[in-house]
C-alpha cells in the first residue's frame, strides 16, 4: 500500500513539474504560480503546497526539468553527429540549437525571447545560482564534444568565449529589433570558425 501511494505522489509531482516546466518555456517566471501549475496540471491547488516547500522550489523544479530537457535534446543530436569532421554551417546550426534551441530556427524569435528572459530572470533568483552553475558545466561540456567531434576542439575559456560570442551577437540583435537573431549569431559564430 505504501508503494502505490509513494508512486502515486511521485507521479502527482511530476505532473506538477512538467506543468511548471511548460509554464516556463512559455511564459517565463512570471508564469509559474501555484495556480496556474495547478490549473495546467489538473490537479487541486493544495497539491501545488504539498509537493514544494515554496513557490521558489516549484520554479526550481520547473528550471532544471526545462534545461534538463534542452540539454538531453542536445544530447540526442550529439548522437547522430557521426565522428567525422562536420561542415562547418552544420556545425554552426548544432551549436547554436543548444544555445538558442533549436526552435529558433526558421526566425522563432519569441523562442529566442523566452530562452533569454529566462536566462536573465534566473540571475534574479539567487536560490537558482547553484542549479544555473551547474546546468553550465554540462552545457559547456556539451558543447565540447559537439566541437571535438566535429574537428574542432576547444579550451574550456574558448567555449566560454564562444558562449559569450552567441549572447552578445544575440542581444544585440534583439536590441536593434532584428527579427532573426539566431541569424546574427550564426554571422559571429562563422566568422569565428
């Protein structure tokens, strides 16, 4: 009996998790209350209380499960990348699907938004600073073996610069209204390749 309702409460928090996940992507911090995850998980608002401590361990939650997700998308393109020398626009798109998503593609700039406000909002989120370092560290390890099995390794300060690279060009294209910032990116990032 206690394994079913252990099971049955796991399952109830993850379903909350996903919801507050999904809450995230869409519509950044601001998104993720009690209610709403309730209302999207189709669960009773108290479970929302009884499954986290807060609403800053539900966000929590909600944030790793979401770059969790991204990375193990990333996870599977690294996969398929053969171990030969990628083409270096491939390469670049790769790349790029784990710093923008790979839902940035063809101009999704609202996805583009979203990544960075969430991004940005997690910096006001104190509690999110160990996650956030973190999720980094396997998103910079990530994106080294993308690049080494691509024929292009780098140092650990190269993909930080990379990194960087990618946000600058990012926000800048963002600040000057540009519709496809992943296109600006992808500029910066050839010409560094």
């Amino acid at each position: 009996m206690v394994d079913v309702a252990t099971s049955k409460g796991e399952r109830r928090r993850q379903e909350l998790v996903t919801a507050a996940a999904a809450l995230l992507r869409a519509g950044g911090f601001d998104a993720v209350r009690h209610r709403a995850v309730a209302e999207r998980a189709g669960l009773p608002l108290a479970s929302t209380t009884y499954y986290f401590a807060s609403l800053d361990d539900l966000v929590t939650a909600a944030a790793e499960r979401t770059s969790r997700d991204e990375l193990d998308e990333g996870r599977v393109q690294l996969a398929q990348l053969a171990e030969t020398r990628a083409a270096r626009p491939e390469l670049v798109e790769l790349v790029l699907d784990q710093l923008l998503g790979p839902e940035s593609r063809d101009g999704g700039l609202d996805a583009v938004l979203l990544r960075y406000e969430r991004l940005v909002g997690a910096g006001r989120r104190p509690y999110l600073a160990p996650l956030m370092r973190e999720l980094r560290a396997e998103l910079d390890a990530l994106l080294a073996e993308i690049l080494r099995r691509s024929g292009h390794p780098m140092s650990a300060e190269a993909i930080r610069d990379l990194v960087s690279l990618v946000d600058g060009a990012v926000i800048s294209a963002l600040i000057e209204a540009d519709p496809d910032p992943r296109a600006a990116a992808r500029d910066a990032l050839l010409r560094l390749l």
